[in-house]
C-alpha cells in the first residue's frame, strides 16, 4: 500500500468498511458506494428480484447478498473462519434493532478495547479478500459495442447469423473504421440467449495463453462449468500448458451439451442445433498478433484453431491469421445506407443529393468518419464545410482535434480522463451533476461508449490519438486518477500501471506487493510480470529495490521463467533481513521445482539462518508481553524474570547491530551487558550465543586470548545443552581469530572442522565463511594453490557478504605470483563490492591489499593514496592494530 493509504478514502479496505456501517441502507448503498455500482455488481445486479425499490435501493439490496454470500463462502482457508463470521454477524450484519453497542460485544469477548479493535479491522480484511476471491474484479468480462441497430448490413448480419447458428467460425474483416467489432456486437444482440465470450486482444496486458485460459475459465465458471477454473485456482496462478488446453475444450464440450469431438476440424454434420446452445466465442483485434515474431503468439493462435468446431466463434481484424468457415469483408456503406445513418440524426433532410455524394466520396463510407461528421455537424458545424475539411484534411487526428474544442471544458476534462484506461473505467465515478451531463453528451455524440454494465470508455481507435495529444502533466494526472480508481474497486494489476505510467514506480511496487496474492489467484502473474520487468531495479532504492526482484522472482516461478528469477535473486544485495530470508525462501521453492533438492535445502537452511536474528527480535517481544501478562496476575516475581530476558534479547541484539555498524566499544559493552544478565538468568543457551558473538568481536580488535576463553566456554556450554549446530559458528571465528592474529597454522585445523560442520547441515553461508578462513591460511602460509581454489569456492557460493573477501584473496595470489594486472583488477572489484555493501571492515582490507599491489609495481604514489584510505578506515573501527600493520605497508 501506498503511505497512509489504509486510511485514505481511496481504497478498497476504506470503501468496504464503509458499506458495512451502513450495510442496512441499501438506498444510501445504491447511491454513495462504489461497491453498489453497475460497473462492480455486475451479475449480482442483474439477479436483484426486489421489484418495488428504486434503483439505488435495488443496488444496495444487491451489495448486501454480495457481502452475505462473501461473508459465508467456504473458500476463504483461514483458522479463524468462523470467530470472523460470528463478529462480522454481530457487528454489522445483525438488525439494527438487535445489534449490541461495540462496548457490549467487545466485553461479551472478554477482550481490550485494543483488541476488540484489532479483531473487528482484521475481520473486514478477511471478509475483503473473499469479496475479492467472490467477485474477481481483475478478471471483469468484457461485454462488446452494443448498437440497436446496423445499417447497411442486412445480408451480412443474416449470412453471419446463418453460419453462427450451424456452429461455424465467421471471420469480419476490412479497413480501421469499418464497422467490424459494432458488426460483431450486432451479432451478440442477436444471438443474446447464448452464453457469450468476448475477448479484445490487448499486447501487453492480454496477449498470451495464460490470460486466455484465466478469463475463459471464469466465463465457464459464471456459466456453471467450473473443472478448468477449479484447477486454475488449485494452482494458484499456474498455468499448466500440457493439460489446460483440453480442460478447456473439455468444458466448452460440456456447455454446449456434450461431447463434440467429432465435430472439429471442419465437419458439420455432427453439430446438433437441438442441443443445448454452445456458447459464442468472439475474439476481437486478432490482427495485432504477430505469430512469426513473439512465440506467445503463435501458442495463443494454435489454441484458437484447436477451437474450431466446438463452438460458434466471431474472428475479427483487419487481417486475421486464422481460417474461418465464412469470410465477411467488410467495405465502407453505400449511398443508401449514408442517407438512412444521416436521417436517424436528423441531418439528411439539410443535405442535397450532391452533397450526400460528396460525403460518400470523401469518407469512402466508413462509418468512423461518418459518426465523426456527425458529431461535428452537432457541434455546429456546417455541412459543406465539414466535406471540404475531409477532404481536404482526411486524418482523424485533426477532425478529432477539431471535436475536442467543440466541447465543454468538463466534457474535455472526463475525455482527458478516460484516455488513460486500457479497459472500460467504472462510469459510476461521472454519474452525477455536471459530469454526468458531459458524459452523457460524450456518449451521445459516440466518441465514448458503455458496455451496458455500468462501464464506459473511449472508442479504441481515438483513445490512443487523444491520449498522446494531451501534456505530459495531463497524462500523469489521468494516471494517477485512474489509479485511484481502480484501487477504491480492488483492481490492482490495473492500479499499479497507472502508477508506472504516471512515474511512479515504487507505489507500483508496494502496492503489488501488499496484494500479490489476491491477484495472482485472479490470473494476473503474466501481465503483472510485464509491468515489473519494465522497471530497472537501478532506479530504486532500499526496500522497493528489494520487493521488486522478490515480486518478478516469484512472477517468473510462476510462470516457469526459473533460470532469470534465479538470477534475479542472486545479483541482488539485500539489505533487509527478512526480505533477504524472503529471497531464500523463494530460490528454495524454485530449486524445488527445478528437483534441485540439494540447493533447495541449503537456500532453506540458509534463510533459517537469517531469521534467527529477527526471532531474537520477536523473542525480547512475547517475553515483554509476558512479563505483563504476570504483572496483572500480581505474579511479580516471575513478571520481573520476564522483564529480565526481554532485556538480555535487546542487549544481545543491539550488540550485534553495532557490531555490524563498526561501533565496536558500544558493541562490547552491550555484550557484556547481555553476558551478565544470561548468567544471572541461568539461561545457558543465551550465555553462549552471547560469548560466541562477544568473542568474535574481541578477536577483530585484537584481543585473541580473551576472544579465545569465551569461545571454548561457549563451545562447553552448547555440548552441554545438546546444541551441535552452534559448534561450526564458533569454530569458524576461531579461525578468523587465528587469522586476524597472524596464526594462519593454529587457523586452518577449526576452519576444516567448521567447515565439514556447515557441509553436514548444507549452510551455503557458513561454507563460504569456512572456505574464506581457509583460503586466507593457505595464503599467509604461502600454499597458493590452495589459497586460489578455497578463494574459488568462496566466490561460486554467491554470497554477497563474502564475495569481496574471495576477491581479495584471489587478487592477493595473483600478486605473489606476479600477475600484477590481475591482482590489481580482482582487489578493486573486491573493494567496491565491499563498499556497495557498506562493509567498511572488507572495504579497509582491500584497500591494504591494493596499496601492496601499487608498491610492489613501484607506484608509490597510487600506494600511499589507497594505504592511507586503509589506516583511515581501520582508524573509524578502532582496530589500532590494523592501523599499526598498514603503516608499516606505507611508502618510506
């Protein structure tokens, strides 16, 4: 969610919660919720049976079935199913005259006022995801252009209708303008006691198998036929692509009354016109397909093809790439059909018949240009004049210029708006005072059009013109508005482009995220995917970065790309822990599926060990709890224990963080503060996490004896309670200890140790540390070789934190071996991997390293340039012996 948003008036969550306060209005429903609207009802609206309410009550009567039936779906898998019905019943849904003050049901919970609080918005989230799972407002099916009546067409219509009754495909085709898709819609209308699928292919948003076989399947759904959608949704986005197809055709078969194998490829004889009516399958802008170019493509068109003969289907494009039963091309209206379109608007009987010839000459009789004439000559415009412009300036551009400034400034104002949406907007949102007039006047003059079901949008062929005329402010603000929009309906696939569009990536992000879920299960992983893909994770920063590779991460397991969602994951730096253990999580997942059980493992094992730290967070939390828990049962004593291990989990943890800021003494002190409360705790386990952690931060700043004694205590005390798993964490820093210390022999035996230890549990992470120490001991005692294949496997375990160490150690082989070019290249990567991570102890290092590469060629001043980064780095960290060691390294 964007900030603040769970308070705006601009989302979902807000407009739900509002329609509950008055659930017992619907009058009030019908005429302020947006949820109460045609455009979100849908269905539900249309099986209101109250007869007697005026429209707006019929609506809110409509609202509220809706929220009954969400309220008691038996799909929503959550634990506390029933304690949310119950309050949900209690709170909003019980009769006015019967329903208990909040004060009266939060004391018959035996709960705070808090509580009561938390379990009543938690309640309406539970019920706003089955509103959402109930409805599927991503998946809103499209109904066509609706015209009463077509002119000029009659002996089409019939021959379309002819073949369509006998179970054919009919092909419309012709020019841009010509009445293809208002022909198809006729056909609808004519055809309206069939089911009817209408599909408009959108590139970018709609144009592969996956959002086919989603919109398919909820069409079937609402139709009663539910086997592919069921499977779609035991997948949660998945889509199988070796056994949807014949899901599909299976439930086409099973609407239309049957199987109808033997009636596909061509042959008619077996279609059975007394069976149940098959549905009508209409597929529209099939020209913008390019089959030879984009794979996704061609699959969509071979299952189209797959189609044929199970249903009656309507192609339409300019050009289609699919064969049909019946060709209908279509070419601009003779003279006749002009006149009859010009009588209807009472503009005929003002034109002579030269006149009426010259409008036929200059538009070519397509009807676009015809209604744009007319539109023209309603505005004011003169008829001669408006032949003379056509012909003179035949472009819809202009003509469409020249509508706009006809227009009022509201009516400019809801067009500018409109250009923004892909797919019809909400109409609900203009339907009142003077914005409901200039819609109307929009709709009047056929610029816009309804979908009959409370949706309204631009005619497809003027949007895009209009829309690229407007200002680069003008567009940002239509986006930006369209994402509320969209939001206030739970449609956030839609939301999160118009925030992209409008700039505004990172609220794309958290949105997405926050409801990655509920639209996945709506089947918009693959268009959601082609939003994010578009961003450059170079272009954010902090957490969005980070969400935003876990979100096309877990876009691309879904839609099988695994090797790029891998690779995502793994050039990422992450700085939040969670989200880090969040990454690991999902590389586990996709090894999985990939049957890398072993990598799976280890990523699991791994983020096991990232959240370790947040636990101990999480664990200084319930103890607090729990201390006041005890407090109030006057068990004070025990509250004060409590009290005592929140503390100790605080200290321990804060010590880390500074440890990792490089703030030393403030970590040694919260330490040993941590240390003295565990052991007058007698907590055994917090005793030796904290002397294993205090001891490797001794051994950084060179206290190795001391580093040393708590290190075998800790190593007592974790044999002592059983914890084997901690023993290669502590040997591991031993040998860093015995490393820092200049004793790369005492170093290399517990590295080995903990290194076999980290194999056994399938630690990726402690592997690498274990390699690195080992790597560095081979190094100080001059077994190169060895040195370069330990610093190797640091550097192939990819992780971040300790790549830079592997670098620098391999470019440290490299000089004693007087590769001079290498070594210098392999530490300067290394350093600026370090800085990237913020890692100052790392960066500090490299740059020593670096110096001694630039003595060693005789740079003396590109030498004592990097040494002196080095002293001032190890200077900040309070490590004097560092300091001591890289002066010695300085140009005399």
């Amino acid at each position: 969610m964007p900030p603040g948003a769970k308070k705006s008036a601009n989302t979902f969550t807000h407009q739900l919660t509002q329609a509950l306060k008055r659930f017992h209005d619907p009058a009030w429903l019908g005429a302020n919720s947006p949820l109460a609207a045609p455009y979100f009802l849908g269905d539900y609206l249309q099986q209101e049976k109250e007869t007697k309410a005026t429209e707006a009550e019929k609506r809110g009567y409509a609202l509220q079935r809706l929220l009954r039936a969400a309220a008691e779906a038996k799909t929503q898998p959550d634990g506390n199913e029933v304690g949310y019905q119950n309050l949900l019943k209690q709170i909003f849904f019980q009769h006015p005259n019967r329903r208990k003050s909040d004060l009266d049901i939060q004391q018959s919970l035996a709960v705070s006022r808090a509580v009561y609080y938390r379990r009543r918005a938690q309640a309406i989230e539970w019920l706003e995801k089955g509103l959402l799972r109930q409805l599927n407002p991503a998946l809103r099916l499209e109904n066509p252009i609706l015209p009463q009546n077509l002119i000029g067409r009659d002996r089409l219509v019939q021959s379309c209708l002819d073949r369509l009754e006998q179970g054919q495909t009919v092909a419309l085709t012709g020019s841009g303008g010509v009445g293809k898709s208002a022909l198809g819609g006729y056909l609808t209308l004519r055809l309206k006691t069939r089911p009817i699928f209408w599909f408009t292919l959108r590139p970018g948003l709609n144009d592969r198998l996956e959002s086919l076989f989603f919109a398919l399947a909820y069409f079937l759904h609402r139709q009663g036929v539910s086997g592919l959608w069921l499977q779609l949704t035991a997948d949660e986005g998945r889509v199988n692509l070796d056994i949807t197809p014949g899901l599909a055709r299976h439930d086409l078969e099973k609407l239309g009354g049957g199987d109808r194998e033997q009636g596909r490829g061509g042959d008619r004889e077996s279609f059975d016109p007394l069976s149940p009516a098959p549905p009508l399958l209409c597929f529209d802008e099939l020209d913008l397909l390019r089959p030879a170019e984009v794979d996704a493509h061609f699959h969509l068109l071979s299952f189209l093809k797959s189609l044929r003969g199970l249903a009656p289907t309507i192609l339409i494009g300019q050009r289609l790439p699919l064969e049909a039963d019946f060709q209908c091309a279509l070419n601009g209206l003779p003279l006749p059909a002009i006149q009859t379109l010009l009588l209807q608007t009472q503009i005929s009987p003002s034109l002579s018949n030269d006149a009426l010839e010259q409008l036929q000459a200059v538009s070519g009789g397509n009807p676009r240009l015809l209604k744009l004439f007319i539109a023209l000559y309603q505005s004011g415009e003169s008829a001669d004049s408006l032949i003379n412009l056509i012909r003179n300036t035949p472009s819809l551009e202009f003509l469409l210029k020249r509508l706009q400034e006809s227009l009022n400034k509201r009516a400019q104002k809801i067009l500018a708006a409109l250009t923004a949406f892909r797919r019809f907007a909400p109409g609900d949102v203009w339907s009142a005072g003077q914005a409901k007039t200039a819609l109307n006047a929009l709709l009047k003059r056929q610029i816009a059009h309804s979908d009959g079901r409370g949706g309204v949008a631009i005619l497809p062929a003027f949007r895009e013109i209009i829309y690229q005329s407007l200002p680069s402010e003008d567009k940002d603000a239509a986006h930006l508005k369209a994402a509320a929009i969209r939001i206030k309906r739970g449609e956030y696939t839609a939301a999160a482009h118009h925030y992209l569009q409008a700039g505004q990536p990172e609220t794309a992000i958290r949105l997405w995220y926050d409801h990655l879920t509920e639209e996945v299960n709506q089947g918009q992983a693959v268009p959601a995917l082609t939003l994010f893909k578009g961003i450059s994770r170079n272009r954010l920063k902090g957490e969005n970065r980070e969400k935003l590779v876990l979100l096309r991460s877990e876009l691309r397991k879904i839609t099988g790309e695994y090797a790029a969602a891998l690779d995502d994951l793994i050039r990422t730096f992450w700085r939040s822990p969670i989200l880090k253990a969040k990454a690991k999580r999902l590389e586990g997942d996709i090894a999985d599926l990939k049957s890398d059980y072993g990598r799976a493992l280890r990523a699991y094992e791994d983020g096991l060990q990232l959240v370790q730290p947040l636990l101990e967070n999480e664990m200084a939390i319930f103890h607090k709890n729990r201390g006041w828990i005890y407090t109030r049962q006057k068990n004070l004593n025990a509250a004060w224990r409590e009290a005592q291990f929140a503390r100790y989990e605080a200290d321990n943890l804060q010590g880390f963080i500074q440890k990792e800021m490089g703030n030393y003494k403030q970590a040694e002190k919260l330490y040993w503060d941590a240390l003295n409360l565990a052991q007058d705790l007698k907590h055994l386990q917090g005793e030796a996490k904290t002397r294993n952690n205090l001891a490797s931060l001794l051994a950084r700043q060179g206290k190795l004896d001391e580093a040393m004694a708590n290190w075998e205590k800790a190593c007592q005390q974790y044999k002592s309670i059983g914890k084997q798993s901690s023993l290669a964490s502590i040997r591991v820093n031993q040998a860093f200890a015995y490393n820092l210390a200049g004793q790369a022999k005492a170093a290399v035996s517990p590295a080995i140790e903990a290194l076999k230890l980290f194999q056994r549990f399938e630690q990726s992470y402690g592997q690498a540390v274990a390699a690195q120490n080992l790597a560095e001991a081979h190094l100080a005692l001059g077994n190169l070789r060895q040195a370069e294949e330990f610093a190797w496997q640091v550097i192939h375990a990819e992780e971040n934190a300790t790549i830079p160490d592997g670098l620098r150690t391999l470019g440290e082989v490299r000089l004693r071996q007087g590769q001079f070019d290498e070594a210098e290249k392999l530490i300067s990567q290394s350093i600026a991997l370090a800085e990237e991570n913020q890692d100052r102890f790392l960066s500090a290092y490299g740059h020593r390293a670096l110096g001694e590469v630039y003595m060693a060629q005789g740079q003396v001043g590109e030498a004592g340039a990097v040494l002196g980064k080095a002293i001032a780095l190890f200077e900040e960290l309070e490590l004097p012996q560092e300091v001591k060691q890289t002066q010695r390294s300085l140009p005399k």
